[in-house]
C-alpha cells in the first residue's frame, strides 16, 4: 500500500502549528513562508507577497543579500560556536570596534553583545545601576522595550505584552510621551518628571532614562528633538544615564545611521538590535566605554552573546550600507511613501488622520469620522488582517491600536515599493467602503 503524501499547505501547517506551539506565541498571518529574496517573499503555495514588514525592521539590507550569505556560510566553514566568554573570536572584535565608531558622539566607547533586543535592554539597567549604585529606571508611556520580565516593566503598553504575567520588578516608572494626538506637550512630559522627582523618587536614586527616539510599538512617533536635548542636560546635571533604545530605528532605517543623530547629543548607553545582522540573532550596547566597564567580568554576556555567525553577518550589513548607500536610500523610499500615502489621505480625509515618517520608517494612523481623538483600531486591524489577500505582508501598531507601520527593505526597488503601494490603495479603498 502507498502511504498517501500530506500535501504541503499554509492550512495544514497552521494546524500543526497551532498544536505544536503554545497560544501565547501567536502569527499575524497564517502564512508560511519557503523562500524570500530583497523585498519579496513567497509561502509554500508559490504566492508571491511584497514584504513591508521585514521581520520587524529586522532585514534592512533585504532578505537573502548575497553578500550576508557568503559571510556566514564562510564563518560556518570555520565554525559556529565556542562561546565567546570562554575562548573569544575576531569577528566579534572586529564588528564591536566598528560599532564603536559609527556610534554617535565622541566620548570613547565600548561594547557588549547578547542575542535579543530585550537582552540588550536588560544589560542596560544592569550597567546603569553598577555605574550609578542606584536603583530607579524612568521610562515612557507608549514605549515598547521587550517581554522579558524586566522589559515588560519598562514597556508601557498593558496589552497583550503585560497581561497575566505580574508581579514586574519594582522602582520603575513611567512619565506621559508627548504627540499632539494625546495632548501631551513636551512642557507636559518636563513638568511630570519634576513631579515624580518630588514626590515617587528622588532624582539621585535615579539610575538611568530609557527611551525610544521613534517609539517603535508606540506608533511611530518621533520624539520631539527639544525633551532629547533637556533629558540629556537634566541626565548631565542628576548624574543619571541616558539610555536610547534604537532596537527599531538603527542601522540606517530612519534616513541616519542611528536616529538619536537627529537630536545631536550622545547616549550614554545605545541599544542595537533588528537590523545589527540582516536576521541573525544578535544585539548589543554600546556606550561610555567608563560606564560600560562598571560591571565587573562575569557580570555580563550569555552562551550565545555574540555569535560568531551574527558578528559575520553584522560585518557584512555595515558593508552593505556603505556600499548601497542605505542612508540615503531610506530617504528616497520615505519619500515615495511619504507622497503617496497623502494622496490616499486626500482621499480618505475622514479616516486618515496622519502620515508620518523618518526615512523608511512610516506610519498611516486611522481615525473615525474626521476626529482624531477616535482612533480607529477596527478598520487598521481589519486592513492588516487582509493584506496577504492582496500580495503585502503589513505589520499595525500603536497606543492605540490605530497605525499602519511601513517598515520596507531598504534595498527595495522604486518599482516595488510603487507596485506594493499600488496593492495598498486598492486594498484600503476596498476594505474603507465596505
């Protein structure tokens, strides 16, 4: 008797999966992916699907970059791991000195490498509390920095990453982020750390602020450039560290290097992560090489921190930028989207209420009825819900609920990008009438 051959489908592996892998490790699409190649991705049933999602801003120099492959099939010719706290590795050597470098500011710096942007977040708190010997941790509302326990007390959104999984570590604290769809003002955000300062903790208990240049799962709002410059002069003055977490804006997606550039002033601790490997497990923190070193050794690192195969990647994506111009390039395509989501907003004037982005960091919030203080969580879900129907993978985000996030390859092509936002249109006009 022939054993009868399962056919391979997006349905029956969704079955699979969801047998196979607990509830809490959900998929925004039951989609599977076999192969993908720059900007374009194709599922097990040979649909093909424009990526404007990238694995979360993960594969900045696109999925499958030739020169990414040649680094680490070289590198695992050689070998794949030995733990680099045991018997360390030149690569990973060679990527923290470039990294220093291209790090903003110009005070010297050192690094460290773990494997997850949380981690990353979490060495930080570790660092700022060894330097500083003290225990409290500012963050902000909206602010997304992990599900790590620690991290999850950072983020400042309850669901679905808080939910059910209390108690979360004590002394920390969170201050309102300023947008002008909140009504929070950068005077309003100022004011609350006074007031927390007076009466929550006292400014020299203070080990570090933590915040995103442009919160990531927040929305896609670009802290304004002014509360930057007076956390870092209010950090300079308290003795307190400054950490900015670019796990979603680094490595060229925002139009610069590092987003922070903007602002002009310099982290005391930097969080990389996503792009850092062109999809390779690796993240890392750079800073003050003096604040760095405050941990004693042993105090910081993992198995699988620095992974040689993620330190040969990573050498290969900071060529990539170089070489391919990316910085710039994030601009051009911020640019296409930026023109043409406004025409769509021209003509949806009731349901979007802005367009928004840094580079090819972008955002469509929706709203209901013209009133921007009725963000509409329904029509953005049921948009993302239906992209693959019409060739995208989108990704949403936002306090919220409300915002489209756009987070394209930065090796795409203008046809691509026109032909994916083509899709987009014809997709959100369809869904909108409905």
């Amino acid at each position: 008797m022939n054993k009868q051959v399962e056919v391979v489908s997006n349905k029956n592996l969704q079955e699979r999966k969801d047998k196979a892998f607990a509830r809490g490790q959900g998929n925004a699409y039951p989609v599977y992916i076999k192969r993908a190649k720059n900007s374009e991705v194709w599922d097990v049933e040979g649909n093909r699907l424009i990526d404007f999602g990238t694995g979360i801003a993960v594969c900045n120099t696109g999925h499958s970059h030739p020169k990414i492959i040649e680094a680490v099939k070289a590198q695992i010719e050689n070998f794949s791991h030995t733990c680099f706290t045991v018997t360390p590795y030149e690569v990973a050597v060679e990527l923290a000195e470039k990294l220093t470098k291209v790090a903003p500011g110009e005070t010297e710096k050192k690094a460290i490498f773990v494997t997850t942007g949380a981690e990353a977040v979490e060495n930080c708190v570790k660092i700022a509390r060894a330097h500083t010997g003290r225990r409290g941790i500012i963050a902000f509302n909206g602010g997304f920095h992990g599900r790590t326990n620690m991290t999850m007390a950072l983020t400042g959104k309850t669901m679905p990453y808080k939910k059910g999984f209390g108690p979360f570590p004590a002394e920390i604290y969170h201050l309102p982020y300023p947008t002008k769809f909140n009504g929070t003002s950068v005077k309003d955000t100022l004011t609350a750390l006074k007031n927390l300062f007076k009466v929550d903790i006292l400014p020299e208990d203070v080990a570090a602020i933590i915040i995103e240049p442009i919160q990531g799962e927040g929305g896609f709002y670009q802290t304004p450039v002014e509360l930057l410059q007076e956390l870092r002069r209010i950090c300079d003055e308290h003795g307190i560290v400054l950490v900015i977490d670019e796990i979603q804006t680094g490595f060229a997606r925002t139009g610069k290097m590092f987003n922070i550039e903007y602002a002009g002033i310099e982290p005391d601790l930097m969080t990389m992560a996503k792009g850092i490997a062109g999809g390779y497990p690796l993240s890392g923190v750079v800073g003050k090489a003096e604040i760095m070193d405050s941990a004693i050794p042993g105090g910081l690192g993992g198995t699988y921190g620095g992974s040689p195969v993620g330190c040969a990647a990573g050498l290969a994506v900071l060529e990539i930028i170089e070489e391919e111009d990316l910085v710039n390039r994030a601009n051009q395509i911020g640019d296409i989207f930026n023109r043409r989501l406004n025409e769509l907003k021209e003509q949806f004037p009731n349901l979007i209420c802005d367009v928004r982005n840094k580079g090819a960091m972008i955002a469509l919030e929706l709203m209901k009825d013209g009133d921007f203080e009725k963000p509409n969580a329904e029509l953005t879900k049921a948009i993302v819900s239906k992209a693959t129907e019409y060739g995208l993978i989108l990704l949403s985000c936002g306090f919220n609920s409300n915002v489209i996030r756009f987070l394209p390859a930065l090796t795409i092509s203008d046809e691509i990008v026109n032909e994916g936002l083509d899709k987009f249109q014809e997709l959100f006009a369809n869904v909108a009438r409905t």
